[in-house]
C-alpha cells in the first residue's frame, strides 16, 4: 500500500535558477492548461492537486468559481497565502483525489496538472473525475511525458557516455521516476488510462527538448529573444507531435451511454 504523504513540500521541487527551457516548460504548460479549461464567469471549477494555488488564482480572474483540492497541509497553507496575498476568498480543501469530496456530478470543469503521477492510484482519481462532472462538463488533465524526445535522445546520450566509461554528473538523470512519484507516464499510458472512463475530445503536446542534456545550458548562452524563439517553435511541433511532447494534455468529457 502506498502511503499518502500529507506534508510534501514543492520546495525542492525546482533549483533557485531556472534554465531557459524549464522556465518555458512551467509557464506554457500553465498557459495552456488554462485555455483548454476555458474558465467562464460562473463555472465551477475544481483544482485537483492545487499545489500553490497559483492557477486558481489565474482561473478566478474570469469570473469562475475555483476550489483547491490538495492533501498536503504544507501546501494547503502555501495555497492560502497566495489566495490572501493575491485578494482572493476561494476556498481550499484538504482531501485525495482519488475521493473527491463533492457531489457527483455537480461540477462544470475539472484541471489536474501536474498531480495525476504523485496520486496512490491514479487510475482511481481519474474515475473519481469523470463521476464529478456533469453530464456536458470537461476534465482536463495535463502530465509530464517520461517518453518525450528529448529524454529519448538523453537516454542515447547517457548510453554512449557508459559506453566510453565517461562519468555521470547527476545524482538522478531527468528521465528516472523521482521518489515522490508513484507512476512513469508517457502519451499511451496517460491516454488508455483516460480512455476507460472518459471520452478524449482533445491531445496537445506542450514543449519538445526539455531537460535534454546540455540543452539548457546551450540556451542560457543565447541573447533571450533567440532562446525563446527557439523554444516557441519547438512548442509548435509538439503540438502536433504530442507523443514526443514534454508535456500532453488531455481535455475530456463524461461518456456517453451506448
């Protein structure tokens, strides 16, 4: 049985200084989490894995009804310091995904970014989900790719590094599971999964080359106006490519009965 831990803390989560392509990859998976939930004055809408609450508070900017769902009381009390910093009386809730306390059927939109990995069960919140939803409502679920290209071509990188005897500088390479993680997703798993209990209406790949070794280093040399250049024309592929995204992103609805 895996435990559930009610105090993590994302603070080791991310290093002080941010490379080009880690700062891209977090601010248009945020942005574009956010258009596809298409938040409108009046939706419920309910956060699952809030974190810092920081797209609560950018959702609640259009009008829409936001709840935080989150089990670690450390950041639940992160969430409610940007609530209060940012004037914002939108509630946060303590609970697990994978037993979501509302009303089944009451809500207009779910958003899990970035959490789905981190759950017990995953497979039990994404039924948890699609229960909470109405019958027009959407889910959109967004979830790193452990199978992206750029940790393909890392993966050929650290091979030939082994080969020639050439030490490893990492303590863990990117594409190894971190320990808070319980589950290696990448686009056929996410989307099978999902498939069970909700229908897919939309897949968008978000970023290509993320933590690639090297590849952030190379764009902290370029004048930012070049890196982000590069790295909005990347995007552009994996938006047609989102098996070899670093980032996929699902948007789904209740299925319909046969």
């Amino acid at each position: 049985m895996i435990k559930i831990d009610l105090t993590w803390n994302d603070n080791d989560v991310l290093p002080d200084k941010l490379r080009p392509d880690v700062e891209f990859l977090f601010s248009r998976m945020s942005q574009a989490t956010i258009r596809m939930v298409d938040p409108k004055p009046g939706d419920r809408i309910l956060d699952i894995g809030c974190g810092r609450a920081m797209d609560i508070v950018a959702m609640s900017k259009y009008g829409s009804i936001v709840i935080g769902v989150e089990p670690s009381s450390v950041m639940l009390e992160h969430a409610r310091q940007s609530l209060k910093l940012d004037g914002h009386r939108t509630g946060v809730l303590q609970a697990i995904a994978e037993s979501i306390p509302v009303v089944p059927g009451s809500i207009d939109k779910i958003v899990c970014k970035g959490a789905l990995d981190h759950f017990a069960d995953p497979e039990g919140a994404v039924r948890q989900m699609a229960a909470a939803i109405k019958p027009a409502g959407t889910a959109v679920i967004a979830i790193a790719n452990f199978e992206s290209l750029g940790f393909k071509i890392g993966k050929l990188i650290f091979s030939l590094r082994k080969l020639f005897n050439i030490r490893n500088p990492y303590s863990r390479l990117p594409w190894e599971i971190p320990p808070d993680h319980t589950m290696k997703f990448d686009y056929d798993v996410v989307v099978r999964m999902v498939r069970k209990h909700m229908r897919v209406e939309e897949i968008l790949g978000v970023s290509m080359l993320c933590s690639m070794p090297g590849w952030g280093d190379m764009l902290s040399t370029f004048p930012r106006v070049l890196s982000d250049k590069v790295l909005g024309s990347l995007d552009c592929v994996s938006r047609y490519l989102p098996f070899l995204s670093d980032v996929i992103i699902l948007k789904c609805t209740r299925k319909q009965p046969d």
